[in-house]
C-alpha cells in the first residue's frame, strides 16, 4: 500500500522525503510571513523606545529572505516544488502588540526547525539539517532580540511534536 502523502509517514512508520518537503514548504510559508511581518513592523513602529529594535527587525528581514532562499533550494533539490504563499501576518497599530506577534513567530519557527533538523536527520540528509541548524541560530537571535526589547527573559520554545 502506497503512503498517503499528506500523512507524516510512510506504511511502516518511517517518514518519508515527501513528508518533509511537504514540512519544509510549511517552514517557508512561514519565512515569508516573517519576512513580510518584518519589513512591516521595522517601518510602522514608532517612539523612542522602539528606534532600536526597528532597525534590528529590517536586517531580521534580510536573514528571513536568506532563509527563505535556503529552503527554496533544498525542497528544490528533495524533488519539491517551493511554497509561493505565506502564513497570515498580524499586524497592530501597537508597538508592543506587533513585537509579542513577533515573538510568538519566532518560538514557533525554532520549536518546527528543532523537529526539523530530527526529520531530516533521520532521512539521512545531513546537509540540510546543518543547514537548518544555521537558520535555527539566526531564529534564536531573532527572539533573543524581541525578548530583549520587550524587557522579559528570553523563552524556551520547545520543541514541536
């Protein structure tokens, strides 16, 4: 029996490479979301207390767009097609309202690439999960970043089941 390729393994309850380009594309929808969310709060946030971490999220923006181009690639080279849509992004007129929508992007972005990095491990692809060990170090920053500015402790994510 053929696996059903909208499930997250195969017949004998291994995971399969279709399965994780199908995650993988879930990952750049959501690098596209951040990139929007960035280029978006880095313009709209105002007063002194955000000048910092405004300009902090513009090269945030950078990095996602990098990520994103890294994840294009290998779904590319896993026989996958990339995503061309992005996850909703929320926006505020608040300041501190769009950094906590950040924050809560990041903490679900780095507990996916920590299942991830397992996944394509497991599937024997070491290349990309070295690759999305990267990514996940410039997604820790980010919410290092957004914690900082929000004034509280830096959360542990977790990991996604």
């Amino acid at each position: 029996m053929a696996a059903d390729k909208s499930s997250k393994t195969s017949a004998t309850g291994a995971l399969t490479k279709e399965t994780l380009v199908d995650l993988l594309n879930q990952d750049l929808e959501r690098e596209f979301q951040a990139v929007i969310g960035y280029v978006n709060y880095s313009q709209v946030l105002k007063g002194a207390a955000y000048m910092n971490i405004a300009g902090e999220l513009e090269k945030h923006a950078h990095e996602e767009l990098a990520h994103a181009l890294k994840l294009s690639f290998w779904i590319d080279f896993l026989g996958g097609m990339p995503a061309v849509t992005n996850k909703p992004v929320k926006t505020s007129e608040k300041a501190e309202q769009m950094l906590r929508f950040d924050l809560e992007n990041e903490k679900e972005t780095i507990r996916n690439y920590r299942r991830r990095i397992r996944q394509a491990e497991e599937l024997s692809q070491f290349a990309l999960s070295e690759d999305l060990r990267e990514i996940l170090r410039d997604e820790s920053d980010h919410l290092n970043a957004l914690a900082t500015a929000l004034g509280e402790d830096t959360p542990d994510p977790g990991i996604a089941d």
